[in-house]
C-alpha cells in the first residue's frame, strides 16, 4: 500500500530524506499553463513525465530515476499520482503519493496553493 504525503509535509520530508526525488505526472499542458514544482530551491531534483495516455511512461521513469531515491509523486490532486505511484512501486521503487498534488484536492490546499516554489515555462 502506498503512502500518503500532503504538500504541507514536503519540506520536513525532505530534510529528514535528502535522497528524495520528485516525479510530477501531470500532461505538459498543466506544466504549462499552471505551473510546476520548483525543487531546486528545496535542494532535490524533479522529472516531469505525463502518465496520461502514455504507454512508454514506465520505461521513461526507469530510464530517468534510480530506484535507490525516495520517489515523491505529484499529479494536480492525487489521483493520477497514485496510480503512478503503485505502477512504481511494483517496479521496486519506494514512492509516495502527494495526496493533495500541486493544485489541491478539496480538503488540503495543494503544491500551489500553500506558497511552495514553483514556476510556469510558457
């Protein structure tokens, strides 16, 4: 079963876990035009691969990540990040999903919306 973690976590995670990836599935259009993660700032890297529609997604990841590096996976508000999460894990990655992903999810603000560092490439 995999973990959850909300955006509000991140930074504790982080420090206490410095081998920490993040993995943003979102299309490019939400990278975009909404925006992304900033990791830089908190001092880990980030990879953006769309998990939408995509049948080359896991190669993509085994290609980009180590499976020796906590992966934290992101959609816009968990739902498309935990299915990322578990198609992981069962590759041997140690993932956790960002319940509330970059936007919120109703009941946690998200990424976004809590002041975390991000960007919009357009």
């Amino acid at each position: 079963m995999i973990k959850n973690i909300k955006s509000s976590e991140i930074k504790k995670f982080i420090e206490n876990n410095p081998k920490t990836v993040l993995l943003d599935v979102r299309t490019e259009d939400e990278w975009n035009t909404i925006g992304k993660p900033d990791t830089k700032v908190l001092g880990i890297e980030s990879f953006f691969i769309t998990i939408s529609q995509d049948p080359s997604f896991l190669d993509k990841v085994k290609q980009s990540i180590d499976k020796k590096k906590q992966v934290l996976v992101m959609c816009a508000a968990g739902g498309r990040s935990i299915i990322a999460a578990n198609l992981l894990a069962t590759e041997g990655y140690n993932t956790l999903n960002i319940s509330d992903g970059f936007s919120g999810n109703g009941q946690d603000p998200g990424w976004k919306n809590l002041g975390l560092p991000s960007i919009i490439d357009n």
